[in-house]
C-alpha cells in the first residue's frame, strides 16, 4: 500500500497538501511504518530454528546442512523471481508510453539490463543506486541472514552454546547500525521524503547503509532464532501457560504499543535543528529490536494459545488463500505501480479517499494476478525443486506424528 502512493509523489497535483502531511502524526504511522518489515526478519529466524530443532530429532544436524540448505532455499525463491526479472529486462520496456514512462519504468529497465545478475545470487542489497526492482533488497537480506541462522545451528550443536552465540551476535547487531550512524552522519531511520521516494531511495545514504543490508538487520533475525528455539524447548517442556492468563490485559496492551513505536521517528522531523548525531545512533541500535521484541510476544502468545482475540484474527481461515500467493503478490506488485505511474498523462489529486482508491485498487490487481501466477510458476517450481532435492524425512514424519504435527502448527 506505501509503494502505491508513488503516483501521488511523481505526479501531484496539490503537492503542498501531500507535504502537510507530513505535520499530521497519524499518517507517521504510514511514514514511518518501514519498521514493520523486520516482522518478517522475525519470523523467518523463528521458523529456522523451529524447523532445525524438529530435524534434529530424526538426523545429526552438521555442516554439509548449510550447502543443501541454500541450494534448497535458492530454488525456493529464485524461479518465481528470475520470470519477473527477465519480464522487467526485455518486454516491459514495449508495455506503455508517456512523459513520465522513463524517468518510473526506463530507469528500472535500464538498470536490471546491468545489475539484474546480482538479484539472482542476492547481493542486490549492497549495490546502491540501483533501481533493478528495489523491493526486493528484503530477499537478498533474508537470504544472506538465512545462511548465517543456518551456519550458527550447523555448526553450533548444542543448546547452550547457541545461546552463547546468539547473545554474542544480539549484542553486537545493535552497535553495527548504530555505529553506521555514527560514523556516516547518517539519519536515525528511513526519512520517507517525496525526493526520495521519486527514486525509491536508491541514493539515500541512510537507506543504503543502515536500512537494506543484511548486517544492519541481524538483531530482528537473532531475536526470531531465539524465539524458535524458545517455543521448541518450552513446547518439549510441556509448558503450561494457563498460570500467565491473568496477565493477558497487559498481553492484549502490546499491538496498541505499537502504534506508539511505529511513529516514534517522527521525532526526527519535528527536531527544531537537526538532532544530535549520538541520539540518531542510539535510536538506529534500538528502534528496531524494540519493534520485534512486540513481534516476539504476539508470536510467543499465539503459539501457546494464550489468548483468543488476537489468535482468533489471525488464525481465520480466509488468511490461507492470500497467504500462498503473497510472495508473488510481493514479487510483482512493483512492476504494477511503476506501470501505472509511467502511464500517466494527468496529475493526480492529492486526498484521502484518491490515495485510498489508489491504494486498495494496487493491492487488487496485484493479488488477482498472483493466483494465476502462483499456480503456473511458483507452485510447479516448487514441485520441481522438491523433485531435484528431496526434503528432510522429518516433514513426512511430522505429517505421520499427531504430537509432532500440533507443535510445528503452533
């Protein structure tokens, strides 16, 4: 919904009541709201160490895991990707025309003819000033951080020295992005400004430097390793959540919460003169662990079923079906937006209910063209890579095994 609003900054009509906006702290939870991607970092972590530690019930976990595991990773999410890149390097250029066509959808054209190779071993996200499908320097950085989770449980083999390592690595993920502040002058977090977002802040130093790269992101990854192994050894442990239920006012109190960490780099901008440099670097060390500690409550909460409000929302059923297309709505929802920009011959009004037809109409198109998408690419791609490299057994065992299959549901 955010990358749909780049018709609105490329082409706007009113361009001073877009930048009012800004004064309005209620649509900081739009302008800031890049935080919510280390969701993702969390759960991805999570669900490794999960899966690992299952694994590890049936077979000695070493290192010839970590080549297996990144080939299997690589076919995973590669072919879907690779057809959209090469759509975006050859016909795309034909698939429209207007005054604005080049600066939104020749650029992208131009630079995935150049860079395109790095997206395909996911590096993307350390190469700057690339506008080759931006989006997407949120794979690169999974899949780097992916090897590193993969790297600490093959070769780390016991519990407490993983907790060693993990601490040890926690502890240094907060001083790297801070350090990069520090050092590079650079802002507290992600200043979403209509320049930058023209560009999709490929020449933004903070969003190369402190914002993309896996490093910079390690700690929301560390904390979902933490929280996979958590869940495991407390679900072994039959852990019995009932004697918490008491504290579930306090439990349901943490998604508000995080309507006040969302925005809370609006400080930043309202800053009289510009802040000083060690409050930037200490806010760039803590803003986003502070963000996934929530994470990591709400996903303790749900696996052990400590309350039925939140759980009851997210466990909908109706979350299945867009749920296994979203990496392809998440693929291909960019090309949409610069498509439609690029097409434009008009300016576009600038207000709540025209960003809001804007908006919901993107995520339409997107997701109606990734059910098609879905069934004809990714899921006979995954098929396949299943075919060249089998799974663990331990899938089939977990299917087999009522016990084992409740606890990796949770």
């Amino acid at each position: 919904m955010e990358h749909s609003l780049l018709p609105f900054v490329v082409s706007s009509e009113n361009p001073h009541n877009f930048e009012k906006k800004y004064y309005n702290i209620i649509c900081h939870l739009f302008i800031d709201g890049a935080l919510v991607v280390q969701t993702f970092f969390v759960m991805s972590g999570c669900l490794l160490a999960y899966n690992l530690n299952l694994l590890a019930e049936k077979k000695t976990i070493s290192w010839t895991m970590i080549p297996k595991g990144i080939i299997l990773r690589w076919l995973r999410l590669t072919p879907t990707y690779a057809l959209v890149l090469a759509v975006t390097t050859t016909w795309l250029r034909f698939a429209g025309s207007g005054p604005l066509w080049q600066s939104t959808v020749g650029v992208e054209v131009k630079d995935c003819r150049r860079d395109g190779w790095l997206n395909l071993i996911y590096l993307n996200n350390y190469i700057d000033e690339s506008q080759c499908m931006p989006q997407t320097w949120y794979i690169a950085a999974d899949m780097q951080l992916y090897v590193v989770g993969l790297i600490i449980f093959s070769l780390v083999t016991t519990a407490v020295a993983r907790r060693v390592v993990l601490i040890v690595l926690f502890v240094v993920s907060l001083i790297i992005p801070a350090c990069h502040t520090y050092l590079q002058n650079l802002d507290a977090g992600l200043i979403i400004s209509p320049e930058l977002v023209r560009d999709y802040f490929v020449k933004d130093p903070t969003f190369n430097n402190t914002y993309k790269r896996g490093h910079t992101n390690l700690a929301s990854y560390i904390m979902g390793l933490g929280l996979g192994m958590l869940i495991y050894h407390l679900q072994k442990k039959d852990f019995n959540i009932e004697r918490f239920k008491k504290y579930r006012c306090i439990y349901w109190a943490i998604a508000p919460s995080m309507l006040i960490v969302l925005p809370s780099g609006s400080f930043f901008y309202f800053y009289e003169t510009e802040a000083p440099i060690i409050l930037k670097a200490i806010f760039s060390g803590i803003a986003k662990p502070v963000f996934s500690s929530i994470i990591c409550v709400i996903v303790l909460g749900m696996a052990f079923k400590f309350e039925d409000v939140y759980r009851g929302i997210l466990e909908w059923n109706g979350w299945a079906s867009p749920a296994r297309v979203s990496y392809c709505a998440y693929i291909l929802h960019v090309l949409f937006v610069r498509t439609l920009t690029g097409s434009r011959t008009t300016l576009m009004h600038v207000s709540i209910a025209h960003v809001l037809l804007v908006c919901m109409g993107t995520v339409m198109i997107s997701y109606l063209v990734s059910y098609p998408f879905w069934l004809l690419v990714e899921a006979p791609s995954i098929a396949l890579s299943k075919i060249i490299l089998p799974g663990a057994k331990v899938e089939k065992d977990i299917e087999n095994d009522p016990t084992k299959r409740e606890r990796n549901h949770a």
